[in-house]
C-alpha cells in the first residue's frame, strides 16, 4: 500500500468557507486551540491571572513612560493603575460615567495618554505635568466656545497633533449631531498635551471640517504619517503639514467598530461589516478572509454584541486576533487569529473578554519589555495574561483545555473508494504522558456530515511515547469515498507531518 504523507501541516490553516472536498491536503475544515507555526500544528499557549482586585475592568492599555510602566484598567469612571509589584493607585473617579466603551491613544511618544468615551469631554494623563501625572484630566481648552459641549466618538494622535471625529454639539439643550465632522489641535511641543482646539486662533495646524461622506465616522488610524479616517463604507485619508488636506482613499470599504483597525508591518488590518481585509496606503486594498474565513467568521458572530468586536496585536507570535462573541455569548468567547507571516488563520478560546490590548509581563516586581504578552479584561475581578503555560480558565479555575485539527470528506481518489489501513501522525514535541485522540469516519455520500466531537466505534487512542506500534501509528482500516478525521487531545503537542497508508478499492 502507498503512504500519502502530508507535509506544510502548519502552512494551510483553516479554511471553513471553501466545500470540504476541494480544500487542499494540508489545510483543515475546523480548528481550536491550535497555533499553525514552523510548518506545524501546536497546542497554542494558555494564560494566567494577571491582576484581580475590587476595580472589575472592562478596559485597558499600557502606558510605558519614561520613568516606569503603567497598566491602566477602567471600569466606567474608575480608573486605576497598576505598577511592576501589582499596587494599584487610582487615577480618576466620576460616578456620572455609567456603561462606558472607552478608547485610547498613545500621544507625544507615550509621554501622554488620552482616553474618550464618546459622551464626556476626553481626559488626559501626561508624564511630568504637576496636575496629570498621576490622575486624569480634561483636555484643556476642549471647550472653548462658552456654553457649546463637545463630545467625540473617537480621537486619535497624528505627530505632534490630535485629532478627533464623530462630534456631538450641544448648546442651550440643542443637540446636534456632526458624524462626519473632524476636529485638529494645534501641535503640542514634546512632553506637552495640545491647548489649542479652536481654528484661527493661530496659525498652527487647529481646524474643523466636514467629510465628503454619507456615513458616520467610526475610527482612524495614523499609517506612513497620515491619519486614515474609517467610516462605515468608505474611507479617508488626513494629511497634516503647510496645508490640512483630506482626500478620499476608497469607498465600499469601511469598519464595523471602533477598535477594529491596527498597524502591523507598514499596513493596516480591518474588520469591516463585510469583509476582513488589508491595505498598505497605496490604494490595493486585499481580502484576506474571502474564501477562507469571511462567511464563517459572520455567521458565527453574535450580530446583538457586535459592538465587542475588537483586534489586538501580538507581536512576539505574529499574530493578529479578532477577538469577538460567537453564537449567544455577550463577551468575547473566541478569537480569530490572522497569522501574518504564512497568512494562515486559526481559532482561540478565549475567558469571557471584554477588551485586551498588549501588555508586559511583570518580573521581580518590574515590567520588563522583552515579556510582551496580551492582556485581558473580564469585567470581573479577574484579569488575565497570555502566558507560555497549558492552562486555560474555565469559569471557576485554571486547567487543561482541548485543542483539534479536523479535516472533512477528504479524498485521495475522487472516482473510487479508498481504504485507509493506518495513519502515521508524527508528533516531535509532545509529553511522554501524552495521549492523542484520533477519530476517523468514512463515508460514500458527498452530502452527508459527520459529528466528529464525540467519540463512536471509529474512535482511537495514539500514544506518541509508547516504544511499540501504538507510538508511530494507529490502525482505523476504513473504507469510503470521503475521510474525515479530528485529532484531538487537553495536552500540548506538535504535529509536524501527517501520512495515511491508502490504497484504491471497488473503482470501475
């Protein structure tokens, strides 16, 4: 018998869209839990606790100033600090935020943190400054016409300037609703916070005007120096320098929420209502999901609590997760991972998230910054980290958790039956306790699905350590048009090179 050995396990990652049997060998139909790396598959690391106190966040960033490092946690008007050794301080209280979705930007190098919640004026902490050093305030002068209010849906950094979108004006108890309206503040020197909201007061960069769009302004994002305004259908491109100038760069492409755009390798990475896609501000705007993720990644997004929808970098494993509620859940329960170097896509549990953001691991009571981990935020006392451990939290406690590769109605002669004697999975990273979990149904009937999640008569134990027959492979002896097969198991493992001892049966 001939043995079909599949290689570049870790090359094809999932594609869930395309009809099982015109996937290629080495790309999978469901995953979880695994990370495609090395040209293998791998257990993908767990977490741990991060930090728990009385704060509950639901919000959070790193603020590395030149003195020390910050994580900052919210929670409505609460917000806290918290340093190396784990001692929090509080930064702001105000009990009239209630059901807050914050956002942030790094401002002036990091020297500044502005934070916006869309409803109040945006507040500020600024390294060095003798009122915001360690507490929030309000950026000054935001205000600046007496009796007219101000709120903005999003503000983000762009050089020495702010830049603020999505108004809100309100006046004498009129409100009026600006969604495609952009605010510039003057430049701000380095170490400084801007002052100057109000245009014409000088000649510097502070300016107010109206996109040429029909849809409200949800995020931006600076790329290459310029800021890239991301509405709901189009997008547009800012450019701060003799002149203000704002042109359109594409329309049909937009986001679905704010936090749903970052940077990554001179691009910038977008979730959008449609689609899943990258562009480099050269005007090619790519699909990266279509035919592979895009309509099981909608059709498995809770549409109620789309609005929890947010992507996070992780730098130190290549990796760019969507972290989003998939079926009834109200947090994120699942991440869609993007793996940017072999444009491979996988699937995390994730602990209930509400937001996450990279952070650093805490080492004798310092940040250190070759940790680069992500952080996660519950809106529970608990906050958790990315950590190189096997453990996962499952609601009470930390422990095992299952990971699978499954691949359906695969086909080695599309015209025949196929009887598959033996698979030979080649494991070279696994404990020697370890043992694998191998399902294998055939079946005859293109249309029929098999539920591979349990175990049935076609179920089978490999044992990577055993010395005799059972450590090199295992021995199914099934027979049908179509195989499909899950391998599964709770402990870390590394499977580098699949074969099947195949051999052609009852063809005419």
């Amino acid at each position: 018998m001939a043995i079909e050995l599949i290689k570049g396990l870790g090359e094809g990652g999932l594609n869930a869209d395309l009809p099982a049997v015109i996937t290629p060998m080495n790309t999978f139909t469901d995953v979880l839990n695994v990370r495609f790396d090395n040209s293998s598959v791998q257990t993908i690391t767990g977490e741990r606790q991060f930090w728990s106190g009385d704060l509950q966040p639901n919000f959070g960033v790193f603020w590395k100033r030149p003195d020390q490092g910050y994580t900052i946690l919210a929670r409505n008007g609460s917000i806290q600090r918290i340093d190396g050794a784990g001692n929090a301080g509080t930064m702001f209280t105000d009990l009239s935020y209630t059901d807050t979705t914050w956002q942030s930007t790094f401002f002036n190098g990091g020297f500044a943190i502005v934070l916006n919640d869309g409803v109040h004026t945006p507040i500020y902490t600024l390294y060095g400054d003798i009122n915001a050093d360690s507490s929030f305030q309000p950026l000054p002068n935001w205000n600046y016409i007496s009796g007219l209010t101000v709120t903005a849906k999003v503000i983000r950094s762009l050089n020495y300037s702010l830049v603020a979108a999505n108004l809100t004006l309100v006046e004498n108890g009129i409100t009026t609703y600006a969604p495609g309206t952009i605010r510039v503040s003057a430049q701000a020197a380095t170490g400084q916070i801007p002052t100057v909201w109000q245009p014409g007061l000088t000649t510097d960069t502070a300016d107010e005007f109206e996109l040429s769009s029909t849809s409200q302004v949800i995020d931006m994002a600076e790329l290459r120096g310029n800021m890239y305004i991301y509405s709901e259908d189009n997008i547009h491109v800012l450019s701060i320098g003799a002149q203000t100038v704002v042109r359109p760069y594409a329309r049909g492409y937009g986001i679905l929420n704010t936090n749903c755009v970052v940077e990554f390798d001179g691009k910038h990475f977008v979730v959008d209502r449609n689609d899943i896609y990258i562009h480099g501000g050269s005007g090619s705007i790519e699909s990266i999901s279509n035919f592979k993720v895009r309509d099981w990644f909608f059709n498995n997004l809770n549409k109620e609590y789309s609005k929890l929808v947010h992507v996070v970098v992780d730098r130190r494993n290549d990796e760019i997760w969507i972290n989003f509620p998939s079926g009834s859940s109200v947090k994120c329960d699942k991440a869609l991972i993007f793996q940017y170097r072999n444009g491979t896509f996988t699937i995390r549990s994730l602990p209930g998230v509400t937001y996450a953001f990279p952070g650093f691991d805490s080492v004798a009571g310092t940040y250190r910054y070759s940790t680069e981990r992500i952080v996660m935020t519950t809106f529970t006392q608990n906050t958790f980290i990315t950590d190189d451990n096997y453990l996962m939290w499952n609601g009470s406690s930390f422990s095992a958790y299952p990971w699978y590769v499954e691949k359906k109605k695969m086909t080695i002669d599309v015209g025949g039956n196929t009887h598959i004697s033996s698979i030979y999975p080649v494991f070279d990273k696994v404990p020697p306790s370890a043992s694998i979990t191998v399902r294998i149904h055939a079946q005859n009937n293109y249309k029929d699905d098999v539920d591979l999640s349990v175990d049935n008569s076609d179920t089978f134990i490999f044992l990577p350590d055993d010395q005799k027959s059972q450590g090199y492979k295992i021995d199914p002896r099934v027979t049908g048009r179509l195989m499909n097969f899950r391998i599964t198991s709770n402990e870390y493992a590394r499977l580098c090179a699949l074969g099947f001892e195949a051999q052609p049966v009852g063809r005419r």
